[in-house]
C-alpha cells in the first residue's frame, strides 16, 4: 500500500471543501493510505479567532485521528506558527523565532512521514516542515501545489523566504494557472495543472433548492474577498433576481432578494451551482488577484455551463465570463443582462478535469484512464 502525507492550511473535517480536500480524497480512493495535515494552528490561531477552532480543533491537538478506514486527520497544534504581525519592524523582529516553526515536534506523526512515498505541500506555513520531512524520509517524492499566492495572502515574510528557498527541492511545482507560473522562473519542475472537479457529483439529478427557479437565481459560493458593493447596486438594478450567497461572508447587505446561506457541506452545494442561472465570481481588488481567475470556483461554474460575472481586472479569458467595471452601474448593468442572454448549450467544458487525474499525475503515476469532462 501506498502512502501520502498532505501538508495543508485546512482541517479534513471542515464543511467547506478544498483542492487539497478532493486531491487527498482522489488518492485514497485510488487505495492510497492518506494523512491529512492540519498545518498553521496554534495559541495564536485561538487569540485571532481563527474560523477553523468553531471546530473545536483543540479536541484533536497532536493525535492521529482516523477519519476512515486508510485516511487519517492529523491536526499539528503548536504554541505558535508564523503571522504576519502587519509591521516590518515586528515581522523582522519575530524572523528567528518564527524561523523555528518546522522545529516543533510532531509527535504521532512521525511514523507516517517515515513511511510515506509521497509529500505534498500547499502554499502555507506548512512549508517550514520540508526539510524536517526530508530528514525523516529522503526517499519519498515531494509535491508542490500552490493554491495561492503567498503575497496575495500575506503571509509573514519567514513564509516567502521558505518558498523561495525551497521551490527548487521539490520533485514537482504544481500551479493550477498560467500566472502563478510565472512565479517561480527558471523552474523546470514547474507545471501548470489547473484545478479537477467531482465530475460525478455534479452530474447527479440533484432537486431544485431555488425556491423561485422562475426567476433568475445568481450563486455565489466561496470565500472572502467578496465584492459586497456590486451586491448592493446589482440587486438594486434587478430586484426580480434572487441573489443567493454561500459562504462565511461578513457584512453582506441585507435585501428581500438577497439570500445568504453561511457556510455549507460541498454536497449541499452543489445543487445551488447545478440549477443556477448565473455564477458570481467577484473578489475585490487586491495585488496579485487575478492569478485566481481560473479558480476552482470558475472551473465549477463553467461545468455547469453558468455565465459568470467576474470584475475587469480578473483579465479572465473564458468565453463565458462577462466583465464589470467595479462601482460602474453602467458597467455591472451591461454584465448581467449579456449573462442572462448567454446561450448556455454553448459554454464548453472542454479542459475540465477529474480531480482523480491530477492527483495521479502529482503522485507521478500514469493515469489509469483518460481523464476529461463528462
């Protein structure tokens, strides 16, 4: 049997579900022996109200838990990890000790690093453990799956650094677009992989959960950033639409057509995406965002064959993204209405992969079909 350790900012028993999520998933059920890592928590996590303790992650501090048969949750609880105190000062000042984070014992973990044949990393502090795995384990085969930038996310500098140094160790870079490609120059290891879907549970014959699927029903479904001053002038312009919002989102307006659901299991969903007429795509600005305009959220929206509203500066170049200019009435105005007259038989799905194949490729296996769109 062969074994995996992944190395991620999210817990496995989370509602919301990640790449690393279905990429850990896709790999046990390829009869893999898979460990989840719950990196990046802390005293520090509990201070912040870190979103992921409404788990009560405290409960599994440093234990192997065994979630199912051959898939474990590990969730790596420390007395610190690295933060980016907001300062230069502080964050220079807090360098060395922040530098000793992939110092910190693992305890009941090291047997599965031991064992491992393989390792992949996400773009998180997580990072700081490499060397660490490396020593424990020289043979297994290292992945790097950068889902996100690390400056967009601001991370503490000791972070960067780590990428940097470390990047050119890995067996493979995973990026899931063509600009995050370019962070990393000079790299052969380096390969773009966009990100893989559930084919098959989108393809269910999932019920209706719109109460009103006469009228045009727009989803959202994700995380912060969100674009909450388009919410306000689109649903002013159309107040015949129903604007429904998944996800843990703070200060949404409030409105009769506006609906906003919280944070949801991915199976409760994915009948959202599947029976909507519309996708939202719309983050607000920040340096270095449009290396997410092939998210996994656009990915999902386009198997659905949705149009999707996405601000200009996403420079996305899907035929099935319609751009706004933020805080233009004119603009978001123009978006919606060319969205909604979309004729949606014609949004491809060509490209759209099964998160089986990508994880096959990680693991630097041939796959064992073809993997493509339904």
């Amino acid at each position: 049997m062969k074994r995996a350790v992944f190395v991620s900012v999210h817990y496995w028993g989370s509602k919301r579900k990640a790449g690393f999520h279905w990429l850990a998933d896709a790999l046990w059920r390829d009869g893999w022996d898979v460990t989840f890592v719950t990196a990046a928590v802390s005293w520090l996590s509990v201070l912040r109200r870190d979103h992921r303790m409404d788990y009560d992650l405290r409960s599994e501090a440093n234990r192997l838990i065994t979630a199912r048969e051959r898939l474990h949750s590990y969730v790596w609880f420390t007395p610190f990890h690295p933060v980016n105190l907001r300062r230069p000062l502080l964050n220079t000042l807090s360098r060395p000790v922040f530098g000793r984070y992939g110092a910190l014992g693992i305890g009941a973990l090291t047997p599965k690093v031991r064992q491992a044949d393989l390792f992949v990393f996400e773009s998180t502090a997580g990072l700081l453990l490499f060397d660490r795995f490396r020593k424990l384990n020289p043979r297994a085969r290292t992945v790097y799956r950068v889902s996100d930038d690390l400056r967009l996310l601001k991370v503490h500098p000791v972070i960067v650094a780590a990428e940097r140094r470390l990047a050119p160790r890995f067996d493979l870079v995973s990026v899931p677009s063509e600009p995050m490609q370019s962070l990393f120059p000079g790299l052969r290891q380096v390969r773009v992989h966009r990100h893989g879907i559930r084919t098959e549970l989108f393809d269910r014959p999932w019920p209706n959960p719109y109460p009103r699927p006469q009228t045009t029903n727009v989803v959202f479904a994700g995380m912060p950033p969100f674009d909450t001053a388009f919410l306000v002038r689109a649903a002013r312009m159309f107040p015949g639409w129903q604007w429904h919002i998944i996800g843990p989102l703070p200060g949404l307006p409030s409105g009769p057509s506006i609906h906003a659901y919280g944070e949801k299991p991915f199976e409760e969903t994915v009948p959202f995406l599947v029976h909507a007429d519309i996708g939202l795509h719309t983050p607000t600005w920040d340096p270095g965002v449009e290396s997410r305009k092939d998210s996994l959220k656009v990915i999902q929206y386009t198997y659905c064959q949705l149009p999707i509203i996405a601000p200009d500066f996403m420079q996305a170049t899907r035929s099935n993204v319609f751009a706004y200019r933020p805080d233009d009435d004119e603009s978001i105005q123009a978006a919606l209405l060319a969205a909604r007259a979309c004729e949606r038989a014609t949004i491809t799905r060509d490209g759209i992969y099964s998160w089986d194949g990508l994880a096959r490729e990680l693991a630097g296996e041939p796959a064992k079909e073809q993997a493509g769109a339904a």
